[in-house]
C-alpha cells in the first residue's frame, strides 16, 4: 500500500520530471531557433528561379556519403560559364570552369582548372516560344506576364556562379568533365568571410523537398565558419586513407 506521504512524493516526482521535460524541450526548441537565425541564404540570380524536377540515381544523406563518392574534394573558384540551352527540347545544362584554390581529396593540385556540368542555367523563354507557340501549355511567362530570362534550378537549386566560391564534392564523368555528387547535393557557396552560404533557400529545404535529406549540406553548414565543414571532411579522407594502408 501507498501511503499519503508516498503519493505526495511521487506528485512530486511527476511535476519535477515533466518540468525537466519542459525546459528539455524548450532548450531544444531554442537551440534549433538559433541555428535557423544563423542560416544564410544567397539566390545568386538576376532573373525568376524556376524549379525542376528530376529522378536522382543517388542521393547521400551525410557529408561522408558524399566524400566517400567525390573523386575531388575541394574549395574553388567559378572563373568562367556558359549556358547551353536547348528551346526545342526545353532544357538548359551549364558548365563551369572551377580553378581549384585548396585540395582536399583527388590526384588534382592547387591551381588546376576543371569543367563541371550541372543540369539547369539561364533560359530565354521567348526563344522557347518560337518552337512551343500554338502548342497546349506552351503559355511562358514572366512575373510582368510576359515571356523572359529565367533561371532553372533542379529542386530549387541553380547551377554555381560565375565569381562566387565553393566547396565542392566533384566525381568524373566519361567526358573528363566532373558532376556535382548527388547531383545537386555536393556544393555550397563560400563567402569573403570564410562563412558557408546556401543557395537553395530555407523554404525550399523545409516545403520543397521531396527527397529525404536532399539538402542536408546546406541546412547544417549555412552560416558556420567553413572550419566545420573542413574539419569533418579531412577526419572522413584521414580515416580512409588509414583503412587504406591498412589493408595494403
């Protein structure tokens, strides 16, 4: 039998758990407040982004995912670009010139240059009309109700800029030029402040994901020093490369 003295002590009990639940739940809540109020977030783009859709072959859900499947692993800098767009298909991929300026994985020096595609770029939909006119659907608009330059961004996010500074996770195609790992997935902007900036907006990652994790990258490294990043991918390579002698 419980005694009186006992039931008091147990409510007790109760009312002190559930408060360290509470303010458990609200440090959380706070915590995760602070790291959304640090999240930077950078369009890069002079005209309407437009989202695509695409079917991704592969998809990572953590920084070691994606370095474990980069041949390159680097910090570069975007110094030329060109769009091909395709008005009778209607599609646009754009490659870039990256000159590498820190190598963190990849038989590949300071100073190398690579060309990397990503599908997506700078779209003129009145060329587009000239091939869609009459066609059902084929109604392209800007925001003034007239056809114009967009940019198109697979799920949200465009291809890099000319100018700007990444971190990025690059894998070789058979044509000698490199893709983004995870397509979309393996990049995210450096700014003159050595901070981590996202180009696929916070509405994008939370309402317009439909991918589980797509955009981890950029959900946990925007607005953190680049150290962060730099410190888990050279624990990820140094642990490899010792699995590696290991083995020899």
């Amino acid at each position: 039998m419980i005694g009186i003295k006992n039931i008091k002590s147990t409510k007790k009990i109760a009312l002190a758990s559930i408060g360290f639940i509470t303010i458990a739940g609200l440090a959380v809540y706070y915590i995760g407040d602070l790291k959304k109020q640090n999240f930077l977030y950078s369009s890069d783009s002079d005209y309407r982004i437009v989202s695509g859709e695409a079917m991704f072959a592969e998809t990572f859900t953590d920084v070691e995912g994606l370095a474990e499947n980069a041949d390159i692993i680097a910090e570069a800098e975007v110094i030329s670009q060109k769009s091909n767009p395709n008005y009778e298909r209607l599609d646009v991929y754009t490659v870039s010139e990256l000159r590498l300026t820190r190598v963190y994985k990849g038989d590949v020096e300071i100073g190398d240059t690579v060309s990397v595609l990503e599908t997506g770029g700078e779209f003129d939909e009145r060329e587009a009309s000239k091939y869609t006119s009459g066609k059902p659907g084929s109604e392209l608009k800007d925001d003034l109700g007239e056809p114009g330059i967009i940019t198109i961004g697979i799920e949200g996010s465009i291809p890099m800029k000319e100018g700007n500074k990444y971190f990025v996770f690059l894998t070789e195609n058979r044509d000698d030029v490199y893709n983004i790992v995870g397509s979309v997935q393996g990049k995210i902007k450096i700014n003159d402040e050595k901070t981590l900036v996202s180009q696929v907006s916070s509405e994008v990652i939370k309402h317009g994901n439909k991918h589980s994790n797509l955009f981890f990258l950029q959900e946990n490294y925007s607005g953190e020093n680049i150290s962060e990043l730099i410190y888990e991918v050279e624990r990820i390579v140094n642990n490899r490369n010792k699995r590696h002698i290991t083995h020899i």
